[in-house]
DNA sequence: CCGGATCCTTGTCGATACTG
DNA sequence: CAGTATCGACAAGGATCCGG
C-alpha cells in the first residue's frame, strides 16, 4: 500500500495533526491546555483522539500512573519526527492560504 | 490563526491529499482514472472534492470546457507547491509506519 | 476544580442507483 | 464517461454528569 494513504489513515483527521502540533511547539501540555487551544476541540473528542495516538504511539504520558491528576501528554520519539511534515505545511499554507478565507467566501 | 489549523482546515480531509498525491505523482487524470486508485473514493465524494479544490484554486481543469468529456484534472502551481508535504508524509510514513497494521491490531 | 465518560443532536461520509 | 440524487450509518459537537 501507499505510504501517503497510510499515514493519512493514522494522523489524517481533522484533529490529530493539531494535537501534535502543539505538544511538539508547545512541549508536555494538560489535557486542559489542549482543551484551550484556540480550535475549540471537545472534551470526548480530545479523549478519543489522545488514546489513539497513545495506542499509535506517537505521544505518551508524562507521569504513566501517578495521581491520575496534572498529568500531561508529550510526544513520543516517533510523532516528533512528524515535525518537519508539519513545518512543510506550515510554510505552504503560509505562502498560499493567506487568502484562504476570501477564498472560501467566493463559494 | 495558526496556519496550520489553516491548511487542515482545507486539505485536512481524508481525501483531499490522496487526489492531490495522484495528480503530483502521476500527472493530469481523468474522472475515472481518480476512481480507480486504489482508496476507492466514491464517486459523489470524489466529485464533491474535486469542485472544493478547484475552489481553492489547487487543481483544474485541463480543457476547461471542451467536450465535457475526457477532459481531466491536473495540480495548478500552488497544488504542486504541496509536493513538499507530501513527500515528508510519506518519508515519515515509510520510516515510522510499516508496522502500522500491526499496531492497529494491538487495539 | 481536573480529567474524563455519557447522552443526544447534528452533520458528514460513503454505497449504490440513476441520469445526460 | 462524468457526474447527481438518495438514503442509511457513523462520527463530530455540544452539554452535562461523574469520580477523585
């Protein structure tokens, strides 16, 4: 199979990408910081998508079993080798989608 | 807003890099070349897609209204710029994700 | 309070049948 | 061949509730 299609099967949903966007900008981050995050995810969603990417191992959490409290999520070794992928779409949408939105307005 | 959450907001969908990744990779194709590949996107989806990237101004038309038919779909300059994007998906796909499918089975 | 789980509504996807 | 129409299934979103 396609090495495009599979990663898109793993990470290609709209919320993945933006949960491991901020853990490697922003470092180990609460569940209620990524809560915060200016996308608005929600709360069963954020938990849906963090075990997944947990079971993929591709972010881990900070403190395995501790007090179930303050713990944070941080990506693992793997979905840190996902950040040039994300600078690459961050430089295209950069040049090309600053006029995204009239963009859109058009339709 | 964070470009990021920009670009995903565009092309963040399952489909949307797989059609791109097939015109890039493979060159101007027809409607029904798009349908054979092997994702098998159905055929409302894909012509739903194709109408939102010519929106964007990604792909288009190769004969813009010829005959209505053979006409086919290729990337526009800004669609090609992904090619970056993509290729660091399927580098980071290649190195990190070839035991996907057992992963998968672990859940 | 924090980290979720649950319920319910809404919307989008996807398969198939159908049309010019 | 290049789409459009229809409809069911399922995922996302929002609100609320619960345990520690």
């Amino acid at each position: 199979m396609c090495p495009i299609s599979t990663a898109l099967d793993a990470i290609g949903d709209k919320w993945s990408l933006l949960i491991i966007r901020d853990l490697i900008i922003q470092g180990p981050r609460t569940y209620s910081q990524l809560l915060d995050s200016p996308e608005r995810i929600s709360t069963n969603i954020l938990a849906t998508r963090l075990e997944l990417l947990i079971s993929l191992n591709l972010i881990e959490r900070t403190k395995p079993q501790a007090s179930s409290r303050n713990n944070a999520f941080q990506v693992t070794n793997r979905g840190a080798q996902l950040k040039p992928v994300i600078q690459a779409l961050g430089h295209w949408a950069s040049r090309n989608l600053t006029d995204f939105h009239s963009d859109m307005l058009k339709m």
